[in-house]
C-alpha cells in the first residue's frame, strides 16, 4: 500500500458522519476496466468489433477512460475482456510495425499518435470466460489488483471532468477519507431502473455517505435519484463481499450488491462529480459524445458547428 507522505495520517475529517473513515490515504495505482460485455445495445455496430473500440471524434470510446486514468495518477491498467476482443489490448500495445512505416514516411503526428496510446499506462488483461455480470468481471482481476485500493472504469461512460478529471475528484475524497468512493449523477425518475441507485446521508458539498444501494430498481421504487456512473475507488474487501454475492438483477452478479455487502463492515461513499457524462453503451449517448466532443476539440470545432448549422438548415 503506498501512502502520500504529504497527507497527514489518520482520520482527516471534520464530519461526524465520516469518524469511522479510516483515514489511510494511499495512492490509487490501478485501475479495472471491465470490458468483457457483449454490447447488444450497440448492435450491428459491435458485431465484430468491440464496442469499446467503436470511435468517438478520433479515437476509440475506451480510449477516453485509459486517457482519464493517466491524468488521475493511475499507472496500471486491468482489462477484462472476452473472447473477439483483443483489439482491446492491441490498441494500448506497441505496434512496431506501424511505427516503423510512419517513421519511413515521415508521418511525425501519427506515429507520435500511436505511440502515446501504448505510453499512456501499463496494460495486464483477464479474461471472463462467461458473462456473469459486472461483479464477477471485476473479481476476476483481483490477482493482478492485488491487496490494494483500485479504481473501476466502466468504459462506455466517457466521463468530461475538463481539467479535473472525475476519477481525479473520486480519488481525492479517496486520499482524505480512506474509504470507497462511488460516482454518482442526479437522474430524472423514470430514468431510475437503468442504474444502480444509492440512499445516501448527505455529508457536505455533493459528498454523501451510503446507506443502502439498489441494482436496477423496478419503477417507482427507487429510493432516491442519485444514480451510480461509470466511476468508482473500492478497497480490496470488496473482492471478498463479491466472492460471496449471489447473482441479482438480470440473473447476473452485480458490482452494487457487492459494495452493498461492504456496507455492514466500513463507510462507502458517493460524490456527486463535477463533469460531463456521455453513455457510449446507447446510440443517443454515443451520437452525443461524438457531437459535443468534436465541438469541443479545437481541430473540428469550427468545421462541426458549420456542419450542424447546416444540417439543421435542411433538416427543418
Ligand atoms: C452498470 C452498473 C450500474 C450503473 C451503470 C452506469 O450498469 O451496474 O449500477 O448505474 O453501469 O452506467 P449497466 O449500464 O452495465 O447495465
């Protein structure tokens, strides 16, 4: 465990709610990017090819993630894939051929390009040889996680924290308080049984501390709107509370209910990011991500604006 020799230790908290934090302030180093799923939701479009591969501007969706963790710290990567998706793991590795060619042509941006993808972080993948759900992806990579602390990626949220990267946010509370730390988003109510969905006691500026968390809740049932996204910081109990998790919504075993279990045994907490979310596991979200993201880029901005306008134009 790696511990910042800049933050005081001990229980660094002035609320009464987080007293039994434990205050151990260790570094996150690693990071789980579950990626083993089948993207029906994404169909035809990820028959062959893995939806976390799909692009978005110029770049594949799971790229944006990888590149989120780079900026949030982390150095080690644990992908969980599945059979038919090791494009994954081909696209953050050395290509040395490709980098080879570029170099012969003099093509300085793209080998520059493909070069930094393989730079970013150190890539270990598993495999889920069958799809139990989310839960059963991430303790799959607990041998390469080891004993400690870890951040969870789930990479069809492309997370827009501008300069603070959200993971950056989750492991700061992370650093203070010792404790698992969840992404959440208000949601509209109906919009509720799409998520995992926390009852929580607020604590202070958009931090709350969780008191009970539902997969999936069915209609009406939801005890509140705060909706769990993509992000996550867990300590390695969590691996232990997974072990012994039966299968939940969908038949599947689910990353909520494990962290629910973890909730009799030490403090779980929510923050309510500061960001922008785009679901790239739906056509709407993706469409999305690819618009605001191309209008956010200074290469494509201008020529975006002028294509929509037009667009627009013929569409009305
Ligand atoms: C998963 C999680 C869910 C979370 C959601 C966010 O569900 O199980 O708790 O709210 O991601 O995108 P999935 O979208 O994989 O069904």
């Amino acid at each position: 465990m790696v511990t910042d020799a800049s933050i005081p230790a001990g229980s660094a908290t002035d609320d009464p709610e987080l007293a039994d934090c434990p205050g151990a302030f260790p570094r996150i180093r690693v990071a789980v990017f579950p990626a083993a799923g089948l993207g029906t939701r994404m169909l035809p479009a990820s028959k062959a090819i893995p939806k976390e591969m799909l692009t978005v501007v110029d770049r594949p969706v799971i790229q944006y993630g990888v590149e989120e963790a780079a900026t949030s710290g982390i150095e080690r990567v644990v992908l969980v894939t599945a059979s038919g998706k090791e494009s994954i793991e081909d696209h953050f590795d050395a290509s040395r051929d490709l980098e080879a060619l570029l170099e012969a042509k003099g093509n300085h941006a793209g080998l520059a390009a493909v070069r930094r993808v393989a730079s970013l972080v150190t890539v270990a993948a598993v495999r889920q040889p069958r799809a139990l759900g989310l839960g059963h992806a991430v303790l799959l990579a607990e041998p390469l996680v080891g004993r400690e602390p870890f951040a969870v990626f789930l990479p069809d949220d492309i997370m827009d924290g501008g300069s603070d990267p959200v993971m950056a946010q989750l492991t700061r509370v992370h650093a203070r308080h010792g404790c698992s730390v969840i992404a959440v988003e208000r949601v509209p109510d109906q919009e509720t049984p799409r998520y995992g969905i926390l009852d929580v006691t607020p604590v202070r500026d958009g931090l709350h501390r969780v008191r009970e968390m539902v997969e999936k809740p069915a209609p009406g049932t939801a005890p509140s709107n705060l909706a769990i996204m993509g992000r996550y910081v867990l300590t390695p109990s969590v691996f232990e509370a997974l072990r012994s998790t039966k299968a939940g919504a969908g038949g599947e075993i689910q990353l909520t209910d494990g962290i629910r279990a973890l909730l009799k045994t030490e403090p779980v907490l929510a923050l309510e990011y500061v960001g922008r979310r785009y679901d790239c596991g739906s056509r709407i979200g993706f469409l999305r991500a690819n618009v605001e993201l191309a209008l956010a880029d200074p290469e494509t901005s201008v020529a975006t604006k002028e294509m929509l306008q037009d667009a627009l134009r013929r569409a009305m």
